[in-house]
C-alpha cells in the first residue's frame, strides 16, 4: 500500500495514516469479523482491503469481512487493557469513517483520510502579533 500510493503522488503525511488506519482495520476485521463467505460452501477465508485515491489527493481506505456477532464501535478501554484502541486511533486520524453493510452479510468498515491543507499565503508562520502591520514602508526604505 505504502509503495502504491507514493508512487501514485500521494502526500508522505497521508500514507502514514492510511498504512495505520489500514493495519488496524486488518486487526479488527481478523479479530472481530467472520472470513468472506463463511456462510457457503464457497468461503474462502479471507478478508478484502482496498483504498481509493482521489483527485485531491486524500483517500478512502476500506476493509471488507464476513460480518460478526457486534458492530464495530470505538472502545474506552481500562490503561493496562492489551486492546481495544484500534476504532480510536482511526477516529484522530481520519477526517470520518462507518460501517457499510452488504446483502451478503458482508460488512466494511471504511475510513476517509484527507489530503493535507496547504498553509495559508500570507500568513506569518504561526507568528501572532503582526497582525494589521504594515512592511511595505520598511520595504521602501531599504531600496
């Protein structure tokens, strides 16, 4: 995936999200859901992971599996508890995510990722008190 988006122009800042987001929802969807097709003789075992790139550059990364006995909902878990952050940890990254559910009973938990925003011209890199000053007086004298 890493190598996939880089080479498809993706921000550095994007990729290192979407690689955790995506390791997480491979986590939960191998602890938490069923295999793809567990319900017919055709299963397979295996989940789906796919992602999205859009023009302005954020992405959409989704995993698919065969449902489970609850819904994915983030956790509060305890300080010393081994799990349960996963859902967290993609809600501070992603800008949103959801639940899709398919007739199948295949279940996909997506999550969206935005393409940074540029920084503001002209603003003063994070500087407050400049506020309303003027340069272009200083600017003139100095030619």
């Amino acid at each position: 995936m890493r190598e996939q988006l880089r080479s498809n122009g993706v921000s550095d800042a994007v990729v290192d999200d979407a690689v955790l987001i995506l390791s997480e929802l491979l986590s939960n969807a191998c602890r938490h859901g069923r295999p793809l097709g567990w319900h017919t003789d055709a299963g397979d075992g295996d989940i789906r992971a796919a992602w999205r790139v859009e023009t302005g550059g954020g992405l959409t990364v989704e995993v698919t599996d065969g449902g489970g006995p609850t819904r994915p909902v983030p956790a509060t878990p305890s300080v010393t508890a081994r799990g349960g952050r996963g859902l967290n940890i993609i809600s501070a990254l992603a800008q949103e995510w959801g639940v899709r559910d398919d007739s199948s009973g295949e279940v996909t938990v997506w999550a969206h990722v935005p393409s940074p925003k540029p920084p503001e011209l002209g603003a003063v890199g994070g500087l407050t008190g400049f506020e309303g000053l003027d340069f272009s007086d200083v600017l003139d004298d100095a030619s």
